[in-house]
C-alpha cells in the first residue's frame, strides 16, 4: 500500500506548511483511511466513540445480508468507517492533472455530468429492482469519483456496487430478496446524495484556496 501524508480537510485555508500531515495507508481506488481509532486528520476518538464504532464493525461483519439490512443510515456511516475517511484528498486530485487546475475543473465538469447520470441510473434501477444495474452504474460512479481523489463517495459507491452484485446473485440463485435487504440499498443511495454535496463544497473552497 502506498503511504502519503494528508491533512484534516477543514484546515484548507492554511498554507501547506501549517497543515499536520498523518501517515496513512493508501488503499485501492486512492482511497485514504484512518486507524479505527482516529479520524481522517489523526485525531483519536474518544473511548465511548470508538468503541461504540468497533462494536458496530463487529456486528455488522458478523451479520447475514438480512441482519445488515436493518441498521440505520448512521449505523451504515459508522460500521464502514466512513468518517476515517477524506472527502477530497486534494493531493491525489492535484497529481492526477500535474497541478494544473483548468484541467481539474474540466475534470471536476465531467464528474459532474457522470454523477447526474450515474445516481439517476441507480436510484431507477433501485425502484425496478435491477441490481446488477445498481452495481454497474455505482461502478461507473466509483471509478469517477477515484480519478478526483473523492475517497469517502467512492467508498461508498463501492460499497453499494458490491451490495447490489450480492442481491442480484442472491435472485440469480431464486431466491427472493426481503425489504429489509432491499432498503439497506436505499440507505447508501441517501447517503451518496448527502456526500456529494459535501464533495461539491470541499471541492469549491480547494479551488478558491488554490487561486489565492
């Protein structure tokens, strides 16, 4: 795995050289992920916290597809981690264009016009009860949002690409899928809506930090 040094998101209007880097581990996709028991920038969690959080990663490791199905939006976000993880890691999104940001944002514009199509995609193929559909477009959505090193929404569209394959090998197999196991679908499209809007935002102040 490579490893790079990343800052805390919120500290965007610091020059580089003010920023606290953490080592961390650089998975498949460029996805970029704390220890259990920290956040994105480095911070520990608080014992409650992250216990509460290894406990729920415990549960829903153990948990059949239909057990899975029943936790809540904020159980979802916390069992996969997600807030380990960057929303934009604009070191990646910088090397990807060799720092040129017309390009970025030409980039950034195609992005943009992938997600409409994509998300539009899935939520229909939600409501057909298409899942290999599902899978597909929110492939198509990860590799996407990877090239502009938007972790925590390709995270999460690897996640529902790979829930959709296992619903869709489950009905392949004859067997009926249960609302329980279908709504858990329905859980990580509202979460991709509400990261996307955060990508747009920490996107937009990357690029206004970079134009002054």
């Amino acid at each position: 795995n490579k490893t790079c040094s990343v800052y805390s998101l919120r500290d965007s209007d610091q020059p580089s050289s003010e920023r606290h880097p953490t080592s961390l581990h650089m998975g498949c996709g460029g996805s970029t992920e704390a220890q259990p028991n920290q956040t994105a920038d480095g911070h520990p969690l608080n014992e409650e916290a992250g216990n509460k959080q290894l406990k729920l990663n415990d549960e829903a490791a153990k948990q059949p597809t239909n057990e899975a199905a029943k936790l809540t939006k904020e159980e979802v976000y916390v069992s996969a981690n997600l807030a380990s993880i960057q929303t934009l890691d604009e070191d990646l999104a910088s090397e990807q264009v060799n720092g040129d940001m017309e390009i970025l944002q030409e980039l950034h514009t195609m992005v943009r016009e992938q997600y409409k199509t994509s998300y539009n995609e899935i939520k229909q193929a939600y409501k057909e009860g298409d899942y290999a559909r599902v899978a597909s477009s929110a492939h198509a959505l990860k590799g996407a949002m990877c090239n502009l090193g938007a972790n925590r929404f390709a995270k999460l569209s690897g996640l529902l690409e790979n829930y959709g394959r296992e619903l869709q090998a489950i009905i392949k197999a004859g067997t009926p899928v249960t609302e329980d196991q279908t709504h858990l679908v329905s859980i990580y499209i509202e979460l991709m809506a509400g990261e996307w809007q955060e990508y747009l935002t920490v996107f937009e102040d990357f690029v206004k930090w970079t134009a002054n």
